[in-house]
C-alpha cells in the first residue's frame, strides 16, 4: 500500500507508463509495460492495479499524456508529453536547460527556463530517423539486442558513414556495409551518430541552454548520452527514471 | 441568422448561370474581382480542394509541388472545372506559374487559361506594371464575352468590391463580439471565396448586426489563449474546432486566403489603377513580394493590437514563397519575444495527432 494522491499515465507508441505522487511530489509508484494494442483496455487494468496500490479509497486526479492521451477516457486532464516531460525532469533535477526527449516515435528537444516553465520546443515527429525506431529498426537488423546496441557501438573507436538520412535507406545502406565488410561496432557507432547530429540540429532551432538534460527510453542508451556531450560539448544529466518522465510530469499535474 | 446557412457553391454556381452570367475558377491568391463581375463573370476560387484524389495531377508534377497545385490540377483532369468558363492563374509562386505552363502547353483544357502577372513590390512603376496587366486582362475577357464594360460600370463593380471589403474587415475586427463559432466565423469569411459581393454584403452585414451585443461567448478571448493564425490556406477547417478544444482563440490571422486579403479602398479615378492600388496596399503577403522586416512589422503590431500570445505558422509542405523566409521571419519574432511554431500539413491529410500535439504544447507553454 502506498500513499498516492494523483496519478498520471504515459500512453506512448512503444510503452505505457503509470506513476503515483505522494502529497509531496515526490515519486511514490510506478509501473512500465510495452503499449499493447488494445490501448483502453490496457490502461484499465493498469488503474485497477494503481487502485489496488493506493492506501485510501478516495478518488484521485488521473492526468494523460503522450502518444494515445486521448483514448485514456477515465483521465481528468489531458495535457501534452512536452509540458509533461518538462515539469517531471525540473521537479526531479530542480533546474531549467535543455532537455531532450527520444522517443520511441518522435523526438523533442524542450528549452526549460529556470523557473521550469517551457520557453521553447522543436519536435521531430515526421521522420523515423531522429527516433527511437531508427535504433530498433537496425537491432532487430544485425540481430543485436536493444540493450547491447549503444555498448556495442562504443566499444571501438572506428566509425563508419551512414549517410541515408532517411530510416528506410539506411536500413539498407547498413546491410550494404555489412555485405562490404565493415564491423558491427563500426557501423553502430556511425548510425547513433546520425541519430545525434540530427538531434543537435532540432538543438541549434531551439537555442542551447546547458545543461543538456535526457528523458525518454532511449536516454538509457550510453551512446547517445557520450555523443550527445562529444557533439554539443555540455555536459549530459538524467534523471533517475528517465522513462517515467512524461507520467511523472502528469502526476505533478494532477496535485 | 446562422452562418451554417451558407449557400454552397455549386448552388452559386449555379444560380449565376442560371441568369446567363459567367464562371471564371481562380487560383489563388490576388485578382481584381471587380473586373471579373463588370463582365459578369463570377470568380470561384479554387484552393485545392482539400481531400480529393491527387493521383492524376502528381503525374504531371514534380514531387515538391505543393499539394495546392497537385489537388487543383487533379480536379481539373478530373473534370470537375468543367464548369468554369475561363480559368484565370496568378501568377502567385513558380509552382502556379508553372500550372499555369502545363495547362496553357499540355493540357490545354477547353476553356482559356489566363495568368496575371503580379508585380513584387509597391513602387509607382509596380503600380503602372499590375494596372496594365488588368488592362490586359480586360482585353481578354473582352475578347472571350463581346462585352466591353465602361469605366463607369468597372468603378461600380469595384465601389461593390470595396464594400464587400469594407464588412470582411469589419467582421475580422469585430470577431470577439460575435455569437459564432471559430469554425462558424472562417466559413463565412471564406465564403468570399465564392458568394457575389452582393450576398457576401447581405449575409455578412446581417450577421454584424444581429450579433453586436457584449459578453462571454464560444470565441472570447478572454477565457481562451489569444493566437494568430499564419499560412495560406487553413485546412482542414476543423483547425479551428480543434484549436477551441485546446481551449485557443484565432484573435486575428495573416493567412493569405483570409487576412492578407484585406483590400483597403483605392482612391484612384482609374478603375485599373484603382483595383491595383487596392492589391498592392493589402497587408504585407510572401506571394507579393513583401520583404521581411514590412511582414515582421505587420505581425508585431498584429501581435500588439490584439494582445496575442502567439503566432501558429499552419503552412502547405513544400510552400516556397512561405517557407523560404519563414526561418528568418521567426528570428525576428523571437528578438522581439514573440514565441511561434510551424506546423506544415499536405491538403490531403487530416488533421493529425503530431501536429494537435504540436499546436497544444505550444499553447499550454503560452497559457
Ligand atoms: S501553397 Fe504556396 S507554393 Fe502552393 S500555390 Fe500557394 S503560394 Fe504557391
């Protein structure tokens, strides 16, 4: 039994994430499970778990966010994954900068003023290529797990060109490369550095205000986190849970 | 009385043939209307349209033609201009420039094709250059109806113009105090598109009247973050629906088929002068020219007179004229503390889930 005073729930295209606050704030509860295609369906079975958590009877504020907040039809709020993640990520680092969120099917890169309103936001939601899937795609390629793919890149200093800028290209430029020869960390370590310098452009619209701050399920990959410092030259925080930032962020919301 | 009344175009359309007058479809965005309906010729503009099967005017294009073009060449394969008894193409952007090319070269469809020419600028001899294209342009439609309007009758057909004007800008100002919905209040501004200047008067002034009274309603900003609107076109119109459930308000926009479209009253005793005064001295437009520091001018005071908190840029993929500038446009809004986004749709797409996260995030960052 926990104390949970709001609830807010992350519905994104990969995962869905549930997170209970205390009075305080602070982080009490949480859950993580991939999106499965029944979204309603999936999102009462989780509140019935947060019911089942929680230590009192009394209804609670529900905030959604992300990808399918709209199909969360028992949330009392509805508000965007941007303003979400930005307040999870400033009551967890208790600072403004610039955060930078990969997700599994978009990627955003929030300018958060001191005071940890947003000042500003570029979103790549259009193309493949500066997101989460372009890493998944190419692991389930060169049959390397999810996990192992940032590891892998850096543990050589040797880095092949990808220049397709395009997921669907690149795909093939990499099975290319693999038929010529070129090493698998060699070619991991160049396809993370697509990814970043993509996102180091969506950084330049917004302004770069350090420190860099990293949200998102592909925050926990160690490649993005050191190319993103070798790109940017600042240095790159996260917070503890950087997945559960969005739901986070909507919980606050809801107190 | 509702503007959901609308009449619809093809009854228009049909009721002015029906008294033996005349159908020009026009491509956007500036021509003399007046000049059109001194030879009773009535301008449909044709903006696309939206959600139709473009398929038969991309194999003509080049695929970063924006999808305005693609649509409006689709239709016309399609048949659907069949109507129109002349086609007239500004000559707004390459891409209409080139439309213009493939119909006039290619197609050759049964009806005239005739392009204007506009000028990039508002000199004296931008002035002379686009009064003469009207004189052109008179010739032509002289040539196609055997009638030759006096002076007398185009001074007239523009006197009803500028009246038609004078209510659309009344109805833009007078926005907050009507009893109408956003969506409600871009369909009858966008009914300009196509309704006489006789009924836009009747319709528009009616409307103006009945709802002059004060107080909260379903487009008052005060309970809403006020917004400005920019782009070309705002489609699909359930922008607007959607924009209310985000709890926004369009305060006033620079949309080239709405905003920019606001003809002040010429003054000159020259009907074709006095129709090119009227274009050339519209608010600052991309497709005229306008230079960027005289469109970020207009959109800080835009921005001032209204008490906006935002510009949203709603522009067509692959829009030249408005997306080249836009980067600088917005450097320029940023010195001056003015946040604004861009979200770029295709006419044939919904209005979708990324760009109502995109427009809702920014305006709860402006809330
Ligand atoms: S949308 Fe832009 S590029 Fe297309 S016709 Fe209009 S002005 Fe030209």
């Amino acid at each position: 039994m926990t104390d949970i005073r709001a609830l807010g729930i992350d519905v994104g295209s990969t995962t869905v994430k549930i997170v209970g606050v205390d009075a305080a704030g602070n982080l009490a509860w949480h859950l993580l499970e991939p999106a499965e295609p029944r979204v309603e369906d999936q999102v009462t079975r989780l509140l019935d778990i947060a019911d089942r958590e929680k230590s009192s009877d009394a209804k609670i504020p529900l905030v959604a966010t992300g990808y399918g907040r709209g199909l969360v039809l028992q949330a009392t709020r509805r508000v965007t994954e941007i303003t979400c993640h930005a307040r999870g990520v400033y009551r967890e680092l208790r600072h403004g900068g610039t955060l930078v969120d990969i997700g599994g099917q978009d990627s955003k890169v929030i300018a958060i003023d001191p005071q940890g309103d947003v000042l500003d936001f570029a979103m790549n939601d259009k193309c493949a290529a500066g997101t989460g899937r372009f890493i998944e795609n190419t692991a389930r390629r060169m049959h390397v797990p999810l996990e192992q793919m940032g590891p892998v890149a850096l543990a050589t200093t040797a880095e092949v060109l990808i220049s397709s800028t395009c997921t669907v290209f690149a795909e093939s430029e990499v099975i290319s490369l693999v038929a010529h020869g070129a090493a698998v960390e060699a070619i991991l370590r160049g396809l993370h550095r697509s990814l970043i310098k993509r996102i180091v452009a969506m950084i330049r619209t917004v302004g770069l205000v350090s420190p860099l701050m990293l949200s998102g399920g592909v925050a926990q990959n160690p490649a993005i986190r050191k190319m993103l410092e070798e790109e940017t030259g600042a240095p790159v925080i996260l917070p503890q849970h950087p997945q559960l930032m969005g739901a986070y962020g909507a919980a606050l919301m809801g107190l | 009385m509702s503007t959901l009344a609308l009449p619809r175009r093809s009854e228009i359309i049909r009721a002015h043939q029906a008294h033996g007058g005349r159908i020009a479809a026009v491509l956007p965005i500036h021509y003399p209307r007046a000049l059109l309906r001194a030879f009773d010729i009535l301008p449909v503009e044709v903006w696309g349209p939206p959600r139709i099967d473009p398929s038969p005017g991309a194999a003509h294009l080049q695929p970063y033609v924006c999808s305005l073009v693609r649509n409006a060449l689709a239709f016309l394969l399609a048949g659907e201009l069949d109507v129109a008894d002349v086609v007239i193409v500004p000559h707004t952007c390459d891409s209409l420039q080139g439309f213009a090319s493939i119909l006039v070269d290619f197609i050759q469809p049964k009806q005239p094709v005739l392009p204007i020419y506009l000028p990039r600028g508002n000199r004296p001899s931008d002035l002379e250059f686009l009064a003469n294209e009207f004189r052109a342009l008179y010739r032509a439609l002289a040539a196609i109806t055997h009638c030759t309007p006096a002076d007398a009758e185009l001074l007239a057909s523009n006197a009803r113009e500028e009246h038609a004007d004078d209510l659309l800008a009344e109805l833009h100002r007078r926005r907050n105090e009507l009893a109408m919905t956003q969506l409600e209040l871009y369909r009858l501004i966008r009914s300009r598109e196509y309704l006489p200047a006789e009924m836009f008067i009747e319709i528009v002034g009616a409307t103006l009247h009945g709802y002059s009274a004060q107080g909260d309603h379903p487009g008052s900003p005060r309970q809403n973050v006020p917004i400005i609107l920019s782009g070309i076109v705002p489609e699909p119109m359930v922008i607007f629906d959607a924009l209310a459930e985000m709890r926004a308000v369009v305060i006033a926009d620079d949309l080239a088929s709405c905003g920019r479209r606001l003809y002040p009253r010429g003054t000159s005793a020259d009907p074709f002068v006095r129709m090119a005064e009227r274009i050339l001295n519209a608010p600052p437009d991309s497709t005229r020219g306008g230079a960027i520091p005289e469109r970020l001018e207009h959109l800080a005071r835009l921005v001032a007179t209204t008490n906006a908190k935002g510009i949203v840029f709603y522009d067509v993929k692959f829009c030249e004229p408005e997306l080249f500038y836009l980067p600088t446009l917005r450097q320029g809004l940023q010195a001056r503390h003015i946040p604004s986004t861009v979200i770029e749709f295709d006419l044939n797409d919904a209005f979708s889930q990324q760009a109502r996260t995109r427009v809702e995030a920014f305006i709860e960052m402006l809330g």
